[in-house]
C-alpha cells in the first residue's frame, strides 16, 4: 500500500493512505453505495446471462488424457464450429480434424444444467480457432508427437497410442 497525493501550487490533497501490510478481504469490509449502484446493473446483466442454462449434463464431464469425456466434447465443439459454412468458405477446403491441447481445459462439467458461465470456467481464455494446412508426412509426425505426450483432444481423427508411438491414424 503507498501513499499518494496530489499537489498543485501550495495546496495538496492525500488520495490514499494506508499501512503497508496484508489486508484480509472478506465479509466485514463494507462496499461504497455509490460504487455499488453505479456497478449493479452490469454486474446483474452479466450474472444473468452466465447462469443462463444452455445445456445438461447426465454426468460430470472430467478431462483427462489421453482422452476423456470432456475434451472429446470440447474438440468436437471445435470441429462443428470449424465445419460452419462461413469458415469453410473462408478456408476455401475441408477441415478434417481438430486438436485441443487438453492443458487449456481448465475445469470440469458438473452433473446437472450447464450454464454459460460454466462455458467461461472450462476455457477461460480469449483464444482464436487457428486453421492450418498440413501435408501427410507433417499430420503423421504431429500424431506421434502427440502420442508421446500420452494424447491430446482431438476430433475428426483416431490413432492407436502403445509406447509412445502413434499406429492405425485414421482421419
């Protein structure tokens, strides 16, 4: 914590004082009304669109390798979105699988309704659908790499993990 101020002239302000140290933050500390009022319309906008049901879960969706509940829906969603119209005509060609790196699935589905928040919780980062075009030869080596992390999320292709070796792709 600092102490800040203002001068101008001869006169000065103190914006902020406080002692340096921890400070626990909990239910005691009380929230300015003005700050409050002037944040609870966003803040009840944005509750009411995150507990928005989108979904059910019949069971807890968990990720894991080297494939899982979870990540296999979470690379599915990719490649349905990838397989829109608008993204292929932007493509100019098919897209014939997708990949997730499993580590950037960051929580789980719980049984029960899904909500959009619950969305925001599994890949809370502001990434962007990358579409590369891969010959044969790089596709293979990309699937042994793979396999030697023990699997990844992945749609649209299928392969034989034993050893640390990838056998049987099948796109």
């Amino acid at each position: 914590f600092v102490v800040a101020s203002v001068s101008s002239g001869l006169a000065s302000q103190t914006l902020l004082t406080s002692e340096a140290g921890y400070r626990v933050i909990d239910s005691t500390i009380i929230g300015d009304a003005t700050i409050d009022s002037f944040v609870a319309p966003y803040r009840d906008s944005i509750l009411s669109e995150m507990n928005r049901v989108i979904g059910f879960a019949p069971e807890t969706l968990l990720s894991f390798k080297p494939e899982s509940p979870l990540s296999n829906l979470v690379t599915d969603m990719l490649f349905w979105a990838i397989g829109d119209s608008a993204v292929q005509a932007t493509f100019k060609g098919p897209v014939d699988f997708a990949l997730v790196n499993i580590k950037s699935i960051r929580s789980t589905i719980n049984q029960g309704n899904i909500r959009v928040g619950d969305i925001y919780s599994i890949i809370p980062f502001e990434n962007k659908i990358v579409i590369v075009g891969l010959k044969g030869q790089v596709v293979n080596q990309l699937f042994q790499y793979i396999a030697t992390q023990n699997g990844d999320g992945l749609s649209g292709a299928s392969f034989k993990m034993q050893g640390g070796t990838a056998s049987d792709i099948l796109i």
